[in-house]
C-alpha cells in the first residue's frame, strides 16, 4: 500500500455475521486499527461468589472506572484483583 493513500474507516456492522463477512473479505491493511484497544476475554467458568458492602461513594467511583473502560463494574473489579494477585 502506498504511503499518500488514506486509510479507510471500519464500517459499523449490525450483525456478528456482517462483521465475520467483513473480515473474511476486506483488506484490513487498508484499514486505519489505530483506534483499536487491545481485549482481554474472559473463557474461565466463574464457580465462586463473593459479595461485600462498601461506602456508596467508592461503587459509583469504581462505576465511573469501568465505564471509561467499556467493561462492567464486576469485571473491572475482578480486573483489579487479577492484577493485584500478578504482582
């Protein structure tokens, strides 16, 4: 690909299958992924439960979090934990 021709854009799709289409036929190296953020999927069977009560203030913060994030509040704290645990 030549380096003065703009890339394009990723066009919405409406549909899992539209979007598997769209990859199995599309260039994606015409494509601009600059905006793309890596994903962590989550494939591990969830077998425990915990449950905790904390200040109203500190959920809608972490709440806050998440939502920056794209991700549920149960994820990010799970997220959190994971990342503690590593260390």
């Amino acid at each position: 690909m030549s380096e003065d021709k703009a890339l394009k854009t990723i066009p919405a799709f409406n549909t899992d299958e539209e979007a598997e289409r769209f990859v199995d036929t599309a260039n994606l190296a015409d494509y601009d992924l600059s905006g793309f953020k890596p994903m962590r999927f989550e494939f591990e069977k969830k077998s425990a439960q915990i449950n905790m009560r904390v200040p109203d203030a500190l959920l809608q913060a972490v709440k806050t979090k998440a939502n920056q994030r794209g991700i549920p509040f149960t994820r990010y704290i799970r997220m959190l934990m994971e990342q503690d645990i590593r260390r």
